[in-house]
C-alpha cells in the first residue's frame, strides 16, 4: 500500500480533516498541510493535530486532496497545476462529478491523468476542522469516477487510501454519478431547507417551530447543511436535480387527490410500501 509522504488538504473542514486524521491512524502518511481560505480554522486544524502545518499552495505534495466548495474547483485546480510534481496525484471529495472533471480538464489540460475524481458518502451537518474525525469513513461509501487517462496504479493508490481510512469503496461515471445523487443527496436537501425556508416566513412561525418535534427534527437535520456548499452542488448539478424534483412533484400531485376524497385505503399502501422499500433498504437489502 503507497505511503504519501506530504499531503496536502485543500480545504480543511469536515471531510478533508476526517481524511487527513484517518490516513494518519492508518499510518499512510507523513507530513500533512492545510490550506484554506480561513485562518482561525486552518489554525485550529494544526492544533488539533489534524494538520501538521500550514501552506499557501500544495507544492512538493505526493497526493493533493480539494476538499472545498464545488464552485472554488476551477480556481483552486488552476492554483494546483502551476506546481503540481509530475509523480503526484489530485483528488477530491465533491460532490458533483461532471463539473469537477470539466474544471480539471480545463485547468490540468494534458496532466488530467495525475486527477482522480472521488466523492465520499459521509457528510454531516456539522462543518470545519473542528468536526473532523478520524472514524467518519469507516463503513461508508466512497464512490470513484475514473477518467480514461487515469493510470491503473493511480486508481489503485486513491482506492487503498480510501480503503485505509475505513470505505467501501464503489467505482461509476460522472455521469451516473450526478444522475444518482441529484435523487438520493441533493433532492432531500433541496427539500429540507424549503420547508424550513417555508415555516420561517410564516406569520405564525415561531408557534410552529415551538411545538415541531422530533419528526419535524429528523426530516430536516440536513437543513443544517452548509449553506455555501449546497448552493454550488445545486446550482452545478441543476439539470438531474430539476429532472429529480419534477418527478418529486408529480408524487406529490398523484398523492393530493387522494387527501381529498379521503383515500385512507390507498395512503395506507402507499405508506406501507414506501415503509417496506426503507426498512429494506435499512437493513442492508440494496447494497
């Protein structure tokens, strides 16, 4: 297994911290740098141990992993390409693929064989350094969006580091990437800060958040998202993510001539199939 001697994080909040922490207790690592647009984070970061110091850019760097908000990637790539080693690889954690791989393409040009697009499955609503945790990969998916020019041994390499750090790791196309997480990801956050969104504006909002409890609490834990994050995966993946909220609503127009003839017979199988499909799904069935 390929042990990078300087790593360095770009973007060193709960992802690129969790993986910094896990490649260290996996011992795959030596010396580690952040980098980042906050200061107090960055420090934070290196006094936690999660960073061993703090850079300005990633040169001399083996692996290189862009954990930052989607929209940052073009900038950040072409940060990247001015110093990048011939020998080192780029990954990164976003969320959305096919812009990712596009932003690299234009700012790596012949060297986008040294980027190897990944998205771990392991967000929390929590952000920063000061969320990161050496545990928060183990037993969770990291999906890889292989580019044709990747060579095997760079594949190889990003699927053990993941692997260390505790994934199961899953390989699929930008493309069906993008498709899949515009319904089972980007689609619920879309719907959790609306609702909020909605009840906040109300006349009588502070009623109703007094009396939400704790389903109104699990529905919408996402909401708690990181606001600049979700505004870059929407409005990158805006094409899948609006073919996934039409068909959300046309569920929703099919379920409201039911509630008003009082279909209690055809809600209670709707209920107890969409029960069926999760509980399903909870137990491991679609792995």
């Amino acid at each position: 297994m390929m042990r990078f001697e300087r790593v360095a994080v770009i973007g060193v909040g709960l992802i690129g911290g969790s993986f910094a922490l896990a490649l260290k207790s996996a011992k795959l690592c030596g010396h580690v740098v952040g980098i980042g647009r906050s200061a107090a984070n960055l420090q934070l970061a290196q006094e936690r141990g999660i960073i061993d110091s703090i850079a300005q850019d990633a040169a001399d760097a083996d692996l290189v992993l862009v954990a930052t908000p989607v929209a940052q990637y073009p900038q950040v790539l072409a940060s990247i390409a001015r110093r990048l080693k011939p020998a080192a690889i780029v990954t990164d954690a976003g969320s959305t693929k096919r812009d990712v791989v596009a932003a690299a393409r234009a700012a790596l040009g012949a060297r986008i064989s040294q980027f190897v697009p990944a998205h771990p499955i392991a967000g929390a609503e929590q952000s920063g350094a000061a969320a990161a945790s050496a545990d928060l990969f183990r037993g969770k998916r990291v999906v890889l969006a292989p580019l044709p020019e990747n060579p095997a041994a760079s594949l190889a390499a990003i699927e053990a580091a993941w692997t260390a750090c505790g994934a199961r790791v899953t390989r699929m196309s930008a493309e069906e990437h993008d498709a899949v997480f515009a319904a089972v990801s980007h689609l619920p956050h879309l719907l959790a800060y609306a609702l909020v969104h909605e009840f906040a504006g109300r006349v009588n909002s502070a009623q109703l958040f007094g009396y939400a409890a704790g389903g109104f609490r699990d529905f919408t834990r996402i909401a708690s998202s990181h606001p600049e994050m979700w505004r870059d995966i929407c409005v990158a993946n805006r094409e899948p993510l609006l073919a996934e909220l039409e068909r959300y609503a046309a569920k929703l127009r099919a379920l409201r001539p039911l509630l008003e003839r009082g279909d209690g017979a055809a809600l209670e199988q709707l209920f107890a199939e969409a029960r069926a499909a999760r509980e399903r799904w909870l137990n491991g069935k679609y792995e």
